[in-house]
C-alpha cells in the first residue's frame, strides 16, 4: 500500500468514525429515553397505583422524548465541540496534557541530542517539517506518540524509558513508526477520534458525579429514585464509555499495523523495531505510562500504556510475527536476559564517513514516474543515510538560526528572497516596513550563508526551523504570511527555486494557523486550468527553446489528460496563477495525487536528465500538494 492509497484508507476509516459514533451516540440517547420513561411511569405508580405501557407513555409525550433527546444530543456536543476546540492547539497540547516537556534544540543532554538527531533525519527524508519534540521525562516505560492535525503543527513524544533503554537503532524504528502516522493522516484521525470520544465521556463522568451526590442522602426511601437515576446514568455513562473503548480499538489497531509495516518500509531494517518491541515485552514496567490522562490517547501510542478489555494495539507476539517470523515467546527471556546483565553490546554501526559532495551528485540519474510517485512518504535505508549526511552539513549558522523564533523568521524570509541584487533590495525594504528594521537586519546577516546552501540543503534549513515558527504568536505568524506574500506580488520576475521555497513555507505556516480547516476534493475535470499552469511554468523552467518547453508540457499533461488537454501557454508573470493552482491541485483526492506526481517527473525529465536543482525543485513543488518526497539519490549509491 502506497502513500496515496494509505491516505484513502485514512479517509474511509474517518467516514466509518462518525458513523461508528453516531451509533453510539443513538444508543446512549435511546437508552437515556428509557430511563425518563421508566423513572416517569414508575412516579406516576406510586400516585395512583397503576403505571401506563412504555410505549403508551412515550407517544402520549413525545416533547418529553424531545427534550431529553436535545439535552443529551446537547451534553454530547458541547463536550466534543470543547475538546475539539482546546486540541486545536496542535500536538503540542495532547504533548503537555501528559506531563510532556518540549525538548530544546539547544539541548546538551546526549540523549536528548540523539533523539532530536534522530527526529530530523526522519524529516528530512521524508521531506516534512521536523515536528516539536517533547519528553515524558517521569515515565520509565518504553513509548511514544505523534499528534496533531497535519505535519505542520504535528508533536513527536517520547518517554524517558525510550530514551534510556533503546540504543539508536531501535529508537529510530520508533520514531519511524510515529513518522507513519504523521505521513498517513493518522494523526488527524485520532484528533477527531479524541474530541468525539469525549462527549460520550462526558456523559459517564456525569453519571460518577451524580451517583456521588445522589446517594448521600439519610432518607433511604426519599433518596431511593435519585439513586436510582443516579445508578441509570451511571450505567448509560458506560455505554457510552463502552462504544468509546470500542471505536478506538476498532480505528487504533489496524493503523498500527500499518505503522509497523511502514516503519520497516522507511527503515528497510526491521531490527530497530523488533528490538523496540522485544524489550517491551522483556521489562516488567512494559510501555506502561502512569499519568491518569492516558485514557484518553490511548490509541495514538506506539504501545499499550495501560492494561484495557479493548486493546487499542496488536499483542506484542502478533506484532513482532509479523516483523520476524522466526520470532517466539523465548526471545523475550532472552531480551531480558541481556538487560538484567546490563551486557551493553552498543555496537557502533557507523558507516564510512561520507562528505554531502560524495553522495550528493551533481546529476541523477532519470527515475521512473511511478518508482518516484512510490517514494511520496516512503524514504528508505538510503534517504535516511543520505538525511543524515544533510544534517550534518548544514552550516552551523543555518542550524543556530533555525533553532530560537526570531532568528527562524529571519532565516525563513532570507530563503525566500530573490537571487536578483536589486529585487533583494526592494524585498528588504518591505520586510523592514512589514515587520520590523530589525529584522531586516538579521535577514541581510545571513544572506552569505544562505546563498552558500547547496540545492539540497535549502529545503532542509526551511522545515527544520517550523517548530521555531510555532513560538512566535499568532500575529506574528500572521504577519509573516503577510509578508510572504506581499514579497510576492513585488516582483514581476520571481526565481522559481524562491518562490517555491516561499509558497512551501506558506503552505506550513496555514497548516498551522487552520489545523482543522475541511477542503473539498476537486475532480481532474475541474482543475485543468491549474495543471495548464503548473506544467506550462515548469516545462519553460530550464528550456530556453519554446518548442522544447512544448514537448515537455505535452509529456506530462498527456498523463493526466489523455484526451482533452488545454495547450502550453508561455506566461511571462506567473508567479500569482501558480500560487493560485497549486492551492487548487492540493485539493485533489490522493489518488489523483499520485498521477499528478507522475506526471511532474514526466515532464521535468523529458530530456532525460534530472539535475539536483530540478530534482529539489520537483520535491518542493510536490511538498506544496502535501504529497512529501524524500531526497531523489542516485540509484546506484550504495546506502
């Protein structure tokens, strides 16, 4: 199952949600309903000795029904509508609710080094924003958890038993886990998952509270009815709270699967993963968390941190079978073995050290349209490799000045400035009367080591500074938008290398600000207009001949629009259209997504040759339509 297959599935699972938890929602009112109609009847017997039918009573007061339906209904929605509402704020916040500290970029601690090491790597190959990461710094269980609505304002958490116990490899193959659920649009569903959830258990702690109350009374024989309510409420709480459960093992464990198997798909090394589990298995503490709150993510961790009748995760056989089938309940004895002798075997699987120039080529060779479609969110042993060389070339004063919130929208409004001297100095100019003179001042100190960036450095420096981004406040941001697209509308003539930069760094920034925000899916029938655009600006990027540029729009266009296609158009003042189509593309169903991927590399490579320039060019533009590339290398580099 391919990216865009497995964002279909995470729709169609989103859809079988709500219908899941207007069942459940049915029921509790249903039962609710009852309840009022029995409590009623049985009132109405003590009066006047004879208690009418059910189903006579509640047609004889259907407003009664009413009420009690809308007041449920009304209960239910408010607490869902609230929970959505405070998880809003990204993952950052289901991050806090469990004790979680952000972790410092600037950080000494060795192993908070290597996690936020490992983190960024994952973002560069999979060519997303490297999300926040925090630490559960009181939990000695081995877990983790990615939330959020979208990779833009996505949260990485890790426990301090992850930490302590797991070596490199194996940390990594949990952060590639996680990284699956960013990637596949789980993290979306389970947002929506946690704010529905709530509502149906809002109503049992509602039964708790009034069953607490309720009961308190000396009067056994006036405080039999309300103990009775009391104990109805309490027990339809628990429907709720069953359907709950329900769900979230129902969406929880297929898409951990998934996330197992994508994990060993971005690794290409299912020891890291196997060892994670192993050790799970082999301490007494497990993945265990203890903050009460757990409840309530219970489906978002990596494994189960509490022991539940639904379980919201594969057993830890079934998911190491599938990893290794050679695997048997004696590997654990053996795992924990080696832990109580403390027998570090850290194995350093350092491969030779290679320079960024000697993997990195200058030309790539020619892929395929499909092997590449194929990697969207796929990044194998070679792009992680190859993320890691990136990471460590970067100039240190691009990883300083993407690590703290100002310095991060300095160094984001550098990357977006045009080559072009004069039209940089205009571009200064606005960003000094947009934001602020300084500013545009740290702007112009880290122009030298900006223009020194390689091509494939560029989108790299840009996504690792988006956590930076999330601290400054919401105007700020806002205003940093602003600006961006003030930058825009300046210029007549736009570097097509800045402006994707810029329009990618805008797309993030949205994310953002709108996690929640719904976009209808278009048809390709609806976006010829668009895809006449974007193929028509990129097959005239990089021809000088107009005959060629033709032949290169016709290449890819003909995959998406075989019979009826609008014509190559050569637009002198594109950058505004494109900003409109892309918006407009990046509302196509995934599957049409991943033709759209083809049909890029058609065109971009229709001479045959695929520079790094064009292939960072390509990774930007799709990372635009929220389809992420990893790294394009050189088949033939040994990982």
């Amino acid at each position: 199952m391919n990216f865009f297959e497995r964002q279909e599935a995470s729709r169609r699972m989103s859809r079988w949600l709500v219908v899941l938890f207007a069942a459940a929602v049915l029921s509790v009112v249903a039962a609710v309903n009852f309840v009022v109609c029995f409590a009623i009847s049985l009132g109405q017997e003590n009066m006047t000795g004879e208690a009418p039918a059910m189903g006579e009573w509640m047609s004889a007061n259907p407003g009664t029904m009413m009420i009690t339906t809308l007041v449920v209904l009304g209960i239910i929605g408010l607490a869902s509508l609230y929970k959505t509402v405070v998880l809003g704020g990204g993952g950052g916040v289901v991050a806090k609710s469990l004790g979680g500290v952000r972790v410092s970029p600037d950080t000494t601690d060795p192993q908070q080094r290597r996690l936020l090491n490992v983190v960024e790597e994952m973002a560069i190959a999979s060519g997303v924003p490297m999300p926040e990461v925090y630490l559960l710094e009181h939990e000695e269980g081995i877990n983790a958890f990615a939330a959020g609505h979208n990779p833009a304002n996505a949260a990485i958490g890790v426990t301090r038993g992850t930490l302590t116990t797991l070596n490199r490899t194996e940390l990594q193959g949990v952060i590639a886990h996680e990284f699956s659920h960013i990637l596949n649009g789980d993290m979306r569903l389970n947002i929506r998952l946690m704010g529905l959830l709530f509502g149906l258990l809002a109503i049992a702690m509602i039964g708790r509270i009034v069953l607490r109350f309720g009961s308190g009374g000396r009067d056994s024989k006036k405080a039999f009815p309300v103990v009775l309510v009391a104990l109805a409420v309490l027990i339809i709480g628990y429907i709720g709270l069953f359907f709950g459960r329900l769900i979230q093992a129902a969406v929880s464990r297929s898409r951990e699967s998934l996330a197992d198997a994508s994990a060993v798909q971005f690794t290409r090394d299912p020891t890291g993963l196997r060892g994670a589990l192993l050790k799970i298995g082999a301490l007494s503490g497990g993945s265990r968390i203890g903050n009460p709150e757990v409840e309530e993510v219970a489906h978002m961790l990596f494994a189960p941190g509490m022991g539940r009748f639904f379980a919201t995760h594969p057993s830890l056989e079934d998911r190491l079978k599938a990893i290794d089938p050679t695997f048997t309940s004696k590997d654990f004895d053996r795992a924990r073995a080696e832990l109580i002798n403390a027998a570090e075997q850290a194995k350093a699987q350092a491969t030779p050290k290679q320079t960024s120039a000697e993997r990195l080529e200058s030309l790539i060779n020619v892929p395929g349209a499909a092997a590449v479609a194929g990697l969207v969110a796929n990044p194998g042993t070679v792009h992680m490799q190859l993320a890691r060389d990136i990471r460590q070339s970067l100039p240190e004063a691009i990883v300083a000045a993407g690590a703290h919130p100002n310095s991060a929208r300095a160094l984001l409004l550098a990357l977006a400035l045009d080559t072009n001297t004069e039209s940089r100095e205009r571009q200064g100019q606005f960003i000094a009367t947009q934001i602020e003179p300084q500013t545009a001042a740290s702007v112009g100190q880290l122009l030298d080591a900006v223009d020194g960036l390689e091509p494939e450095q560029r989108m790299p420096a840009l996504l690792r500074a988006i956590p930076a981004l999330r601290q400054l406040s919401r105007d700020e941001r806002l205003k940093l938008m602003s600006t961006l697209n003030g930058m825009l509308q300046r210029e007549g003539r736009v570097s097509l290398q800045a402006y994707v930069l810029r329009k990618l760094a805008q797309v993030h920034l949205n994310d953002d600000l709108n996690p929640v925000a719904r976009t209808r899916q278009l048809p390709l029938s609806a976006v010829q207009k668009d895809i006449q655009v974007l193929f028509s600006v990129l097959a005239q990027h990089g021809h000088t001949d107009v005959a060629v540029a033709r032949r290169a729009y016709e290449a890819g266009v003909h995959h998406l629009l075989p019979r009826e296609r609008p014509s190559f158009v050569n637009l002198a003042h594109w950058a505004q259209p494109l900003d409109l189509a892309l918006s407009r593309l990046d509302q196509l169903a995934p599957i049409m997504k991943e033709q759209l991927v083809e049909a890029l590399v058609k065109t971009v490579t229709h001479d045959q040759k695929l520079t790094l320039g064009e292939a960072e060019l390509l990774r930007a533009v799709c990372a635009t339509v929220h389809c992420p590339l990893p790294p394009l290398v050189t088949p033939g580099i040994d990982g």
